[in-house]
C-alpha cells in the first residue's frame, strides 16, 4: 500500500512540476519573437471537447522548424462554433499567422502566447498540490 502512495505521489508531483513549466513557458512566450508560420496540416476532432490538432513550420535564421503547438495551455473548445469564432484557428486556416519562439532554443514555439484560461490552470494546480499533501500526510 504505501508502494502504491509513493507511485501516485510521484504522479502527481511530476504532474504538478509540468503544469507549472507549462504555465511559465506560457506567461513568458508573451515576450517571445515571431515569424511567419506555414500550415501543413489542420484536423479538429470532437471527443468530450472540440480537439484542434495541427502541424505547422516556420523558418528561424534560415533553420526551418515543425511544430504543433497552439498554446502552453492548450484551449477547450466546447462547440465546433467556438473553434470556428477563434481567431488565431481562423488565421491558421488562411496561413496567415505568426509563430511566436524561444530566442535561444527556436524549437520551442507556440501560435498563442500568454496564460488565457489561467483560473482553470490554477484550479488545477491547487487540486493538485491538495492532492499531493494529502498522499504525504497519509505516508507520515
């Protein structure tokens, strides 16, 4: 039993530890540069939310690069209506759109910068650390 509390501890502090480099990642990639991005392909599946998966490449000082990253926190979409009223999609769909990255390590890179659903990330993050103190408190 407590082999099974040390492994979900694991879990959720190694998923806590990601979240969190998720979210900086995000807040930072607001101060990030930006060039031109070309789609290669665009698929929006339905599950229990709206799903966008897309593959794109851009050209850093003459390096091209792939990505598929729509944000650090990826949005939900509910409605296939609120996919469509979404403008950076909408722009993808053009090839009208900016890649923003990592100065120092292009392949980090994302089409929306910032933290815009950051009450579920924080949500999410306190449920967690909840979580992790409640397994330590069991183990002690």
């Amino acid at each position: 039993m407590i082999i099974l509390d040390l492994i979900v501890s694991a879990v959720i502090l190694l998923s806590l530890i990601y979240l969190i480099c998720l979210v900086y990642l995000g807040v930072k990639s607001s101060k990030w540069d930006s060039t031109q991005g070309s789609l290669l392909d665009i698929k929006i599946e339905k599950a229990r939310f709206m799903s966008v998966k897309i593959k794109y490449e851009y050209v850093v000082n003459g390096n091209k690069y792939l990505g598929n990253r729509i944000s650090y926190i990826n949005p939900l979409y509910p409605t296939i209506d609120d996919v469509k009223s979404d403008d950076v999609i909408n722009n993808v769909k053009k090839n009208e759109f900016k890649v923003y990255y990592l100065k120092n390590n292009p392949k980090l890179a994302t089409l929306k910068t910032g933290i815009k659903e950051l009450p579920t990330t924080i949500f999410i993050l306190i449920a967690l650390l909840f979580g992790l103190i409640w397994l330590v408190s069991l183990l002690i």
